[in-house]
C-alpha cells in the first residue's frame, strides 16, 4: 500500500507538470481534476495510516475503504492522461 501511494503522488506530481504547460483552456480541467487527486492520495494516506494502527477486527474495514480511494484516484488519473 505504501507503494500505490508513492505511485499516486508521482502521478499527481506529473500531471501538476502537464498541467503547467498546458493550454489556458485545459488548464481549469487539470487543476480540477489535481485537486480531486490530491485530496484522494491525502484521505489515502489518513487511512493507511489507520490501516498500520487499526485493530484486528478494523482491519478489512480500513483496507476496503483504502481501496476503494485507490480505484477512485486510478480512474482520474486515466481521464486526466487520456488524450
């Protein structure tokens, strides 16, 4: 999990550089769909780090909801690189 999160934040990071050199129009679009990103990649981190402290029994609860900000940050990161 550390690692899809280290690969989220080189995602956001080099989308944050598309977006500096894109067009004025596309611009909004990008920052837009950055700070969908990053609030996800931030919520996903909160919850790996509940996910390290959780109980036994929180466990599959935390785990289910990390990957669920996972899928979601996975989808805008194909609509922000398609063409």
């Amino acid at each position: 999990m550390r690692a899809r999160l280290q690969e989220l934040r080189k995602n956001v990071e080099a989308i944050e550089q598309r977006a500096a050199r894109a067009e004025i129009n596309l611009e909004l679009e990008y920052y837009t769909l950055l700070e969908e990103l990053r609030l996800g990649l931030e919520s996903a981190e909160r919850k790996f780090e509940l996910l390290i402290e959780s109980h036994d029994d929180q466990w599959e609860e935390v785990k289910n909801e990390f990957e669920e900000l996972w899928h979601a940050s996975r989808e805008l990161i194909r609509t922000v690189n398609s063409p």
